[in-house]
C-alpha cells in the first residue's frame, strides 16, 4: 500500500511512500534481534562515536533541505524549523559526547568479613532492541532523541514515524546509514496499521518501548508490553503559568507568546493556562492581545511566518470547537479563532473559561491560551496543580520569595522561572508526571534507561 504525505498548510500533495505490512516487521525484528545476539557484531564505542559524528556532518550539509521539510509535512514555520534542524544536529553530537563518560561503577567491598578480599564493579550493556514509536510535532528532533541514544548505547532500534511527518523520519535513517551503521541496527516501520505498531511495541523481542504521542495510546500500549520491556512514555499536559504582580511586564509577554504558540501550540508543555494576579491581570491581558494580534500566522515555508498550521483538519475542528464550548460557558474572547485555512486558525487568547471547560482540564494541543485572573498565590497554585496531568511549568516574579514558593509548590517536573513552559535543551531531563508520562527523557537520561548494569566481581586473594 502507498501513504499519501501531504502538506500540513494547503493539504498539497508531497509525496507517496511505500507502507509496511505484517511480513516486513517480522522481518526487520528478526534482523535486529539477531545482531543483537551476535555479541561479537556489536559495534564498540568509538564506532558508535565515529558513526554519531559523521552523521551530525551530514545533517549540517542537508541542515536547509532539512528544514524545509519538517515545514512542508509538518507545519512547522520555517525559521522554527531551521532551530528545530539545529536541535537535532546538537542532539546527535550530544549522544556522542555522553559516551565519554558513560561507565558502570565500582561495588565497594571488605565492608564486611565475606566481602573482604574481593573487587567488583559494574559495566553497562545495551538493554536489546528499542521501538521507538514518534510524533509528528518534531519530526526530525524526536527521532534524534530515540534513535541517537540508542545508537549511542548499542541498541538495535526500529522507529515508527507519524504518518503525516514520515519523510523526515526516513531520511534521518538514511543519513544514519551513509554514517556508516549497518541497516539492521537502525530500520523504520511504515504503517497505517494500528493493530502492526501495536505489534511492534509488544513484541517479546522488544527489550524498550520508547513512545511519544497521546496519553491514551500510551498507557494502553505500556499495558500491553512484553514482561520485562522497560518502557518510557512522553505524552502532554495543560501547562500552567503564573504572573506575579511583581513580574517585569517588559519582560513577560514575549516569552508567553512564544510559549503558547511555538508550533501552533502543538507542544508537549505548551503554555495554555495563564494565572494572572488581578492588580495587573488588565495590563497584561491588553499587553498580550496586542502582541498576538501582531502575530503573522500565515504558510509556514514563508520566512517571516511566526504561526502555522495545525496538522490536520480535525485538529483545527476540534480546537474550534473547545473555543466555541468555553465562550458558550461564560469565557471571554479577547482575539483570534477566526479559521484562515482547513488546518490554520487565528491564535486566540481566551479570558476566564469555567474550571470545567475543555480547555481549562485538557490538552488543547492548538494556537489557545486561555487567562485567568487571581489574588491569592495559594489560589493559584492550587489552580495550577488540579488536573490529572502535569508536566513544565513556569512562573514569572521578580519577587524571589514569590518565585521559589511557586517553584516548590508546583506539581511539576520541572519549573522555570522568568521562562516559559515550552522551553528545553536536549542533555537536560525531560518527563511528565502522573498521567502526562513515565520515565524520563533527554539524551543522556535516554541512554542510561537503554542500558542496563552487570556487576562483575572477581577475588583478590
């Protein structure tokens, strides 16, 4: 069967690619699982160093093309995608550099009379094979983050791309293998089959599942694996922010614009609720529509273009629809909303949704932030913390007191402060907590779960 990849903007036709059926997975997971068998074909570390840095080359010479790519299938506005480009090349390097400093441990011993006489310490092994299973909102750099760590690590890796974003996907991989690494250490799955990616994940040959996506795929799939697969899940939340009246308003609005609408706000920890301390809740409020509605939402492949696309249709049907839900619920609409095209919609900023609403308990995953006003920091928090979800945070206080109260209150995995939610670098950690993840990510995190410890211990005497 032939996948038609379109482009997110205009729903113009990119290209069609050949899918997998059932026969090839089984393929492609008898080749990986029999390298990884193989204990004399693994590649040692200054291979795997080699093969990273050659590849980390050859992306910088396709980092244009590369770009323009995830703008097309993605959506992603060109400039963004240029830093995204950037990210990835780094990410690559990054899981090189790790290997530098990635050892097992020494076990102390002689602490007691049996242990006395004895050496041990500890080496670290690729864990087995890895599914990486991938999203579309990063097309090139999430893959970076599954497939480098585990090159990186030693593990045989099959990744599943998103079927609107695969095109970035599949030429990372053959960049990989012009790097040098054989082809059964580093194989795609192409599929419109949902029962195969399950297969995929499931596996008893699957020694790791790395999955990014939807929290309810997610936790049915870490149901569903193997015993003894370790699996890591990254899925989203509904990421608060909070603007004390202390807060440097100069300072605030930019980095809660780019937080709310980087990527159409098609991000992870998008910021999407903004607590705003009421004797500066006006001030901000008009401060921020006025920076929204200069906002250029137009084709991402356009130079200047600050917001794209939603990836699909329904995506921007759905959002449309959460809009309409809170505004018939009482909240206000300050801007936007308008639909530009099938996918494109006009970032909108909503004031004071009801607590019930969709957009103030889920994942809106689109160009929304929605404001609410208080007067108490507790109150806040308290606002902030309610949702069964939760991930980054942020909270904006030239008051330091301020600052490091709402830092340890929030239920968060991690807080910024004078930052916005969206913000990362690629060697910190990254995960969510309770129903928004498991595990954590970030490269070098990455590689340690695609790992495991063996403890040698040898007599002295």
């Amino acid at each position: 069967m032939m996948l038609k990849v379109l482009q997110a903007y205009d729903r113009a036709l990119i290209t069609e690619i050949e899918t997998d059926d059932a026969s090839a997975l089984e393929r492609k997971l008898q080749a990986a699982d029999r390298v990884f068998k193989d204990r004399g074909s693994w590649l040692p570390p200054h291979a795997r160093v080699a093969i990273l840095r050659r590849l980390a080359g050859l992306m910088e010479a396709r980092r244009d093309p590369l770009a323009l790519q995830i703008a097309r299938e993605g959506g992603k506005p060109l400039p963004d995608a240029i830093v995204e480009t950037t990210r990835a090349i780094d990410g690559v390097h990054n899981a090189a550099d790790e290997l530098r400093n990635f050892a097992g441990r020494e076990i102390p011993m002689g602490l007691t009379a049996a242990s006395e006489g004895r050496w041990a310490f500890t080496t670290r092994e690729p864990i087995g094979v890895v599914a990486a299973i991938s999203a579309f909102n990063h097309p090139l750099n999430l893959i970076v983050h599954q497939v480098a760590p585990a090159i990186a690590a030693g593990c045989p890796v099959i990744v599943k791309p998103a079927l609107t974003t695969p095109l970035s996907c599949l030429e990372f991989v053959a960049l990989v293998h012009e790097a040098g690494l054989p082809e059964a250490w580093c194989q795609t799955l192409i599929t419109e089959d949902n029962q195969l990616a399950e297969k995929l994940a499931t596996d008893p040959r699957i020694a790791f599942l790395s999955f990014i996506g939807s929290a309810k795929v997610g936790w049915s799939l870490r149901s569903k694996v193997a015993p003894g697969t370790r699996v890591a899940l990254e899925h989203g939340g509904a990421a608060p922010a909070i603007v004390d009246r202390s807060a440097d308003l100069e300072k605030v609005i930019e980095p809660i614009v780019k937080g709310g609408f980087y990527h159409a706000g098609q991000v992870c920890v998008s910021t999407q609720r903004l607590f705003v301390h009421a004797d500066i809740a006006d001030d901000v409020t008009q401060r921020l529509v006025a920076r929204v509605e200069r906002l250029r939402t137009a084709d991402p492949v356009l130079k200047d273009t600050e917001v794209g696309p939603l990836i699909l249709p329904r995506e921007a049907d759905r959002v449309t629809d959460w809009i309409e839900e809170a505004v018939a619920g009482g909240a206000r609409l300050a801007i936007g909303a308008a639909r530009l095209s099938e996918t494109t919609l006009q970032p909108a900023v909503l004031l004071d949704p009801a607590p019930d609403a969709k957009i103030s308990t889920m994942e809106v995953f689109g160009p929304v932030i929605a404001v609410y006003s208080y007067n108490d920091l507790n109150e806040a928090i308290a606002q902030a913390n309610s949702l069964p979800t939760a991930f980054q945070a942020s909270v904006f206080a030239q008051d330091i007191d301020v600052a490091m109260r709402a830092a340890h209150h929030l239920d968060a995995s991690a807080v910024m402060i004078n930052e916005p939610t969206a913000f990362r670098t690629d060697w910190m950690p990254f995960a969510g907590r309770k129903q928004s993840g498991y595990g954590t990510g970030g490269i070098p995190y990455t590689m340690r779960d695609m790992t495991q410890e063996k403890m040698i211990l040898m007599r002295r005497e």
